[in-house]
C-alpha cells in the first residue's frame, strides 16, 4: 500500500503512540454507544418487551458517548495530521485523553446509576426534574470534565500552530486580499477556524453549567428559552466541528491517493471566513418553533444554517469532484471510503437544508427525520472518514497492505448495514414517525415496522466493523511494537 500518510516521518513518538493507543481504545468504546443504539431500536421494534424502562437511559448515553468518541478521535486525527507541520505538546494531549475518559465514565454513572436519563440534550428542566440529586451533581460535572478536556486541547494546539504562523495567516486572509505571504496548508486554515468555534462554545457551555448549578444551589429560576439556546450553541456546534476537524484532514491527505495535493487560495479563504462567521448560529434551526423568540433571530437562523453548511460542503464537494476527474486515482479501501463519506455528508448535508427550511421545519423537526440527515452526515459522513484514515495510518505503522476482498466484501458488507439502518430513519420521517418515542402506539404501527428493520440492518453492521475493528488492532499493536 504507498503511503499517504507519511511523506516525512513523525519524529515525536509519543503524539504517534499516544493516537494510536486512542484509536484503538476509540474503536473498542464506539461498540457500547453502538449497542445502546440498537437496543432503543430493538425497543422500538417490539423486539425487546422487558427493557422499555431503559430506553432514555440508553438515548441518553448513545448520543453523549457517541458524540464524545469521534469528537475526541477527530481531535486525535488533527493532532496527529498537524505534528507534520507544527509541536503539540504530548504531555497536554496525554492530559486532555485523561480528562475525556474521567469525564465519559462520570457520564455513564450519572444516567445508570444516578437515573439522569435526560437526553444528550439535557435540555432545561430535565436535570432538575430527572435523577438522584447526586445523579444531577455527577451528570452536569461530566459534562464540565469533557469540556476541560477538550478546551485545553484546543488552546494548546492553536498555541502550537500560534508558534509558526499568525493569525491573519492561518486564517488566509493574505490570500483574500491579494497580498504577497507564505504557503499556509489547508489542514491549518481550517484547524484553525474550528478550534476557534470549538472554544468559544465550549466558554458558552460554562455558562450553561453555572446557571444549572447556581439554580441546584439556591432558589433561582432560570429563563428556560435562554438555557435552550446556550444547551444548542455548545452542542450544536461541537457536533459541526467534529466534521470540520475531519475535513481539515481530508483537505491534506485524500489528494495523494491520487499523487497530487489542494493548494490554499482566495476561494477557500473566503469560504471558510464566513463559515467561522457564520456557524455559531446555525444552530437557530432548532428554536424555529419557540415562538417566543425574536422573528429577526429566526431568519438568522435560516440564512445561517444555509450559509454555513453550503459553503463548505459545496466547495469542498466540487474540489473532490474536479480532483478525482482529472487525476489517476488509487482507488483502495481507504480512499473508497473517504469518497463515499463525502458523498454520505452531502446526502445528509442536504436533508439537513431541507428540515432547516421554516416551512418544512414545522411539519419534519420533531420527526425521525433529524437523525436521519443527523446520522448520516455524522455517522456514514465524519465517523467513516475516521475509521478510513485509521485504516490508513494502521497499515503504515505496520508495514501491512491490505487486501483485496476488504473493498469487494467489506466495503460492501458495511454499507448496506448502515444505508439500511439509515433508510429506516428516512421512512419514518417522510411518514411523520415522531422521534424520541420509546413504544410506538397501534396508530404508528409503521414506526414499529422500521425500527425492527434498523436493528437488523444495525447488526449487518456490526458483522462488518468487527471484522475491520480486529485487523486494525492487529495493526496498530504491531505498529507501537516497533
């Protein structure tokens, strides 16, 4: 397999062995998550009759977990991409991992044990009105432990990047404004605007936490539209940024599968100067029927949630598209995968347009609609991208190719599981299934129906990944032997 990865060598070994000692956790965690997903569709499905009393609990954990082990895999992903062009420091990196894996534990102690079955959401007033007051105290501080891990993260690599380039250069803006300076790669540009939003929701997410705990501690009511908004603005976006972590990745590497690369200029600049303008609002969308709100706030919220995900996708879609039309391809099961995950982001990108449209928003929101787009372009969209460049750099470390039947049998074995358990999804929102049901009644007996055939389609999955996740481990054990 040629390598894509390691044109120079990484000479600290220790941001190397440390990302491989996460990817190989990562790929082990992702099967609980993973397994709380299929059990609140097996629920759904009538397949579990005794479990139904789990089933927030399991919700609950399968979206803080999930999003907490690709957010911190993409991160890795980005440290370990960026230490070609700039210094992490390890010890940060070891300490931030620490943080991550103290905060998921306290996560699942506070939904089993503390009964905080509130959603990932934890939208006001549920954790004041859900768990044992200990389960509140636990939940709520998991949450702050994840948000230290990743913000100390997030500083310490824009300081690494702060030591070689400055701001208006990371952020391109001699490219816009037609000035002579140096080559600034992609990957940096967009590191750069991500962990900036990342930041800055997160000091939102702060806020958040105090009010919650300032109301647990004393008589204050909060305002419940107010703790909505901030709960949407750090979740919403940390969710964003996962992919456009991802993306910076992608910028750098999927061009040598075809012995070229993308160079940064003016259009891309701009593109994503407005996407850092403009992200930190999409996530208006989701208040579209909060009535209550400012009318000006949800035009805000339309043009956003247009403006920040057309720009980058839609660039970033035609680069892939131009690219891959004018060079020789190596089209193995890396590369394949990477090229299907943006097609996945696009199809979702787009389902997500669709239920962003106020009109459309009113009749779809509170539908099965929002995971469908969500877990596409989360799940077929960022997550793959991960497990292919994991597939990538395990080869590499390792010396070991792959082989043929991964792209003939694998490959296709992991994509009808997971477009199947997608489709279902689909189904249910175009016949107005709602979302968040734990039993359907007899009136939505079409629901029923396609959550039986998501947790098939799940299990055709899982069939797959764990045939993947073991030659990876293979691998990656392999290459921290040598």
């Amino acid at each position: 397999m040629e390598q894509t990865f390691f044109s120079e060598p990484i000479q600290n070994k220790g941001i190397r062995n440390t990302t491989l000692v996460w990817f190989s956790l990562s790929l082990v965690l992702f099967l609980v998550p993973a397994a709380f997903g299929f059990l609140m569709r097996s629920i759904q499905g009538n397949l579990l009759q005794d479990s139904h009393h789990l089933f927030y609990h399991f919700l609950t954990s399968h979206g803080l977990l999930m999003v907490g082990i690709w957010f911190t895999s993409a991160m890795a992903l980005l440290t370990f991409s960026l230490s070609k062009y700039v210094k992490p420091r390890v010890g940060m990196y070891i300490v931030s991992l620490s943080l991550i894996v103290v905060g998921a534990l306290m996560s699942l102690w506070a939904v089993f044990i503390g009964d905080m079955a509130t959603g990932w959401y934890f939208l006001y007033p549920l954790p004041m009105r859900i768990g044992t007051a200990t389960g509140r105290i636990v939940f709520l501080s998991s949450i702050g432990v994840l948000g230290v891990g990743w913000l100390l993260w997030s500083i310490d690599l824009l300081l690494a990047i702060a030591k070689k380039y400055t701001l208006p250069e990371t952020l391109g803006w001699h490219y816009i404004f037609g000035e002579s300076g140096r080559e600034v790669p992609p990957i940096i540009m967009i590191a750069v605007v991500s962990l900036i939003a990342i930041i800055v929701c997160i000091l939102i997410a702060v806020i958040l936490l105090l009010l919650y705990l300032l109301e647990i501690a004393s008589s204050v009511v909060n305002d419940a539209l107010l703790m909505k908004n901030l709960v949407f603005v750090f979740g919403h976006t940390v969710a964003n940024m996962n992919l456009y972590l991802v993306i910076a990745v992608f910028y750098e590497y999927f061009p040598k599968f075809g012995g070229g690369e993308f160079k940064n200029g003016r259009m891309l600049a701009i593109v994503w100067n407005s996407v850092l303008g403009i992200v930190l609002f999409a996530y208006f969308h989701h208040l579209y029927m909060d009535f209550i709100q400012p009318t000006v706030v949800q035009y805000i919220g339309q043009f956003a949630s247009y403006g920040a995900g057309v720009a980058a996708a839609t660039f970033t879609i035609f680069s892939v598209l131009a690219f891959v039309s004018t060079h020789k391809m190596n089209w193995n099961f890396s590369s394949l995968l990477l090229f299907i995950s943006v097609a996945m982001w696009t199809i979702g990108g787009v389902a997500a347009l669709i239920d962003a449209t106020i009109p459309v928003n009113f009749k779809m929101h509170n539908t099965l609609w929002v995971p469908a787009h969500f877990h596409t372009y989360y799940f077929t969209g960022a997550a793959t991208m991960i497990l292919s460049f994991m597939w990538t750099i395990a080869c590499e470390v390792s010396g070991a190719g792959e082989q043929p039947w991964m792209k003939k049998f694998l490959l296709p074995l992991l994509l009808a599981g997971a477009s199947g358990f997608l489709l279902m999804f689909y189904f249910g929102g175009l016949h107005s299934i709602p979302r968040r049901y734990e039993v359907y009644p007899v009136e939505l007996s079409e629901g029923t129906a396609y959550a039986k055939a998501a947790a098939y389609s799940i299990l055709l999955f899982f069939a797959g990944y764990i045939v993947f996740m073991g030659m990876v481990l293979k691998r990656f054990l392999r290459g921290m032997k040598t």
